[in-house]
C-alpha cells in the first residue's frame, strides 16, 4: 500500500520520529488483530507499507475493527495530520492498494 506525507520537512521527521517510539497499544492492537509483520519505508514523501497477516485477514473487514479501540483511533487520527493520499488513490482509499508485479519466492 502507498501513502504520502504532507509536503513539509517538519512533518516527516516528526512522522518518523512517532514511528521510531510507536505506541505500545498501538503495536499490540496491530497484533491482536492478526498483523504479523508491518514495515513501512519512506521515500521523499511516499510511503509503501508491507504487511504480512494472518491467513483471512482482510484489510477492507479487519482495518475498521483497529478503530474500535480508542488509543489505536488517537493514533490514526494523529497520523492521518501529517498524511495525505497519493495522487493515484481511489476517493475510498486512505492507503492506495498497489500492484504486485513480482515476488521472487514464487520463481
């Protein structure tokens, strides 16, 4: 999935820096709700965020039920201050599903 941040040297060190001291109710609401492995990597602006879940997750069903816990809510919506969609983002996406073009441990 892809994302951007808003267009402003302060707001992405201040992302990265949320990021580098993530909220422990944060990390455990992800792995409650069958997110094994998250890592999201930044270039310029653009976000793309790898998950790995458990088999019958599903980001459309099982996203929304984060929103149900109200420490991960104030996380988001603190996040969400310093993001914006990428420009290819369908008007229901927060974050833009991309493509898979290639996975190496199919070859």
């Amino acid at each position: 999935m892809t994302l951007m941040l808003k267009d402003d040297d302060e707001i992405v060190e201040r992302y990265k820096e949320y990021h580098r001291k993530a909220w422990p109710e944060v990390v455990s609401r992800l792995r409650e709700n069958g997110i094994m492995e998250m890592r999201i990597y930044l270039l310029g602006r653009r976000m793309f965020m790898y998950m790995e879940a458990v088999d019958g997750f599903s980001p459309e069903r099982d996203f929304p039920k984060l929103a149900q816990d109200s420490r991960y809510r104030e996380w988001d919506e603190l996040m969400r201050t310093h993001q914006e969609r990428a420009p290819e983002a369908k008007p229901e996406d927060w974050w833009a599903p991309m493509e898979e073009v290639f996975d190496l441990s199919s070859q």
